[in-house]
C-alpha cells in the first residue's frame, strides 16, 4: 500500500501527462498534468474509452490498438487532438505496452506542444521586458533631470515677472513639466513595496467589481460575477493586485467602447478559480488561484498580441500604453503569471497566482515509556 501511494505520488508531480489505459483503451489513472491537458477531472476522466477523450481521432486510435497487439510501442510527434467541447490540443505523444501482474496495459505519455511553447514565450517575455524596463528607467532619469530645471527656473522667473498675466505663462510651463514628470513615474512601473498578507481574492476582485460598477452606468456594459467560493487564501499585496486587476478591466471598458464593437450589449466576466499545478518560470508547478477578466470586445489587433505588455504599446489614439505594462508587472512580482487570449468577441486576460497548501502535520507516535 504504501509502494502505491508513493508511485502516485511521482506520478502526480510529473509535468509530462500520463495515463494508464487497460488493453480495451479505458482510462484507469489520470495525473493531474493530463488533467489540466484534457479539461477534466480524472474522477469524470476514469473508465471512459479514450476515444470519448480525443474525439475524431481514429487514426491514432487504431494505431494505439495494433501497438497493445503487437506489443510494441511507438512516438508519434505533432499530433492534433481534438477535445470534446471543440478545443484542439497539439501535442507530442508515446505509447507504452507494458504487463502488470499478467495483465495487459498501455501507458500513454503526452507533452503539451502549446504549453512548451508558452512557457519559452513567457520566458522571452520577461527577459525583454527586463531589459526595456531599464532602458525606460535609465531613459526616465536622463527626463526628469532637465525637468526638474525647468520647473524650478519657471518658479523663479514667475518671481520676478512684474505683470502677474505673465505668470499664467509660467504656470502653463510647471503644470506641464508636473505633467511629464508623473508620466515618467507611470513608465517606470509600480515600484511601490509589496505588503503581502494573507487574504481572499474576492477581496480584491469584489473592490474592483465596486470601483467600476459606477463607471460603466449608462454605458451599455453588463458586469457578470463567476466566483468559487471554495478558494484558499493566498499571500498578495491586495492593494497591488487590486491596481493590476483595476487595470485590465478599464481595458476591457475602453474596448468595449471602440467603434468596432458589433453588439448593442457588452460583458466583463469576472471569474476565479484554482488549477492544479502552474509552472512559474524556473520554479516547480504549483497550484495557483486563477482570475479571469474576459469581454466580448472586438478582440485585440493580431499584430500587437505579442507585445501588448510592453510600456507604450496601444491600439487607442489617446492611450499611453502603460496600463497592462503596470498589472504585468506587479503580477510578476507576486511571481505570478499574466496571460492573454483574444480573438473577435472574446477577449481574456488571465492572472496566475501561486499558493501554499496548508502542510499536512502527521502524527508522530509516542514514545513507549
């Protein structure tokens, strides 16, 4: 008994997903990498033919079948499969005959080509957007140096100007260097100390619920809550997330405002929820509690998908840009994730945030006297 609770153990801190079919293709064990990799739980997952899982997929079917026969295993690379719900996973998959206590079984090993592919993007990701944050600081320090000048040298002469309608001159050069200065501080990012305590993400989700409610009366915009209740504390700054959060929903309002919007009704969802494990950057995969803010807006330009994390980068005439790149930011530094998928009405940005499970306390037997 205990030999098996350790090999599941192994089992579930895998990345790679895993399933162990009997030799009719039934899933016997699910991991929990195979569940985030098919959307669902292994409790549905378990005694389901596996072609109830990987829909129109006779071909590999087939070839699962002639492998278990002939027991011989194969690797088949850039493999689609296409879920029931309709989504399409590619991926790299291998399957294994193998005989346990005199009875045939196939283990089936896959890796997730997208979920490979996003974390070198995440990586990349960061590492440029490290890179730019210090030339934008670096370029933000050569700026307000000569502000700085100019709007003491513009005090100074208001002084000595001896027509005060002069002085509205003057007043127009240190409301504007005033006005360049916090765009500066704005780009340089939100550098504000985290104060993590442990709190509730409905806190946070619920204050930006409160703060926009009031914005987006008369405006043709329905908010829609979608929140699990049965979500663990985590450690944040809540003041920080609720900034981040605040964020991506004003974006979402300001799309749902863009001319091309082709709908009379507009929708922000806000939805929480937690994943089984996450990999965050370098570190092992961790559960992580999960806040969506999705609209049916039209959609981000494809061109600036890529980089619309990055300061200045905007599809708006009169947006600065700054927004996303403040909530990538301060998600990143709760080393956390902020992701993106957007198509023509249907937009969402998904913040990923590690958390500690409680630590089981075993019992030590005492001590016989």
């Amino acid at each position: 008994m205990e030999g098996r609770i350790e090999y599941k153990r192994l089992l579930d801190s895998l990345t790679t997903a895993v399933l162990l079919l009997d030799e009719d293709l039934q899933i016997r064990i699910v991991n929990p990498a195979a569940e985030d990799l098919m959307a669902m739980s292994s409790r549905k997952a378990v005694g389901l033919f596996l072609g109830e899982v990987f829909v129109n997929a006779t071909e590999d079917i087939e070839a699962m079948r002639e492998a278990l026969l002939v027991r011989n295993g194969f690797t088949k690379r850039l493999a689609r499969l296409h879920l029931p719900l309709g989504k399409a996973v590619e991926l790299d998959y291998t399957i294994t005959p193998i005989d346990l206590d005199g009875e045939l079984f196939a283990l089936l090993e896959m890796n997730s080509l997208e979920y490979s592919q996003r974390i070198n993007r995440d990586h990349f990701f960061s590492s440029t957007q490290a890179t730019t944050q210090e030339l934008v600081r670096g370029l933000a320090h050569e700026i307000k140096n000569p502000l700085g000048g100019l709007r003491g040298a513009a005090q100074l002469l208001a002084r000595e100007l001896p027509d005060e309608e002069l002085i509205d001159y003057t007043n127009v050069i240190i409301d504007e260097a005033d006005r360049l200065r916090n765009l500066v501080d704005r780009l340089t990012g939100y550098r504000k100390p985290l104060e993590k305590r442990s709190i509730n993400i409905h806190e946070v989700v619920e204050r930006v619920r409160n703060l926009v409610e009031a914005e987006i009366d008369g405006r043709g915009i329905h908010l829609v809550r979608d929140y699990d209740p049965s979500i663990p504390p985590l450690m944040a700054d809540p003041e920080q997330l609720i900034q981040a959060t605040l964020n991506i929903v004003r974006n979402a309002m300001q799309s749902l405002s863009s001319p091309d919007v082709k709908h009379d009704l507009g929708t922000i969802t806000l939805r929480t929820r937690t994943t089984h494990k996450v990999t965050f950057g370098p570190r092992s995969r961790q559960p992580a509690v999960a806040v969506e803010i999705m609209d049916n807006g039209p959609g981000i330009p494809e061109h600036l998908r890529e980089s619309i994390f990055f300061p200045m980068v905007t599809s708006r005439p009169q947006g600065t840009g700054l927004g996303l790149s403040i909530a990538h930011a301060i998600v990143s530094r709760h080393q956390g994730l902020l992701e993106c998928e957007s198509e023509s009405g249907n937009t969402c940005f998904r913040l990923l945030l590690p958390y500690q499970r409680e630590a089981r306390i075993r019992r030590q037997p005492e001590a016989q006297s």
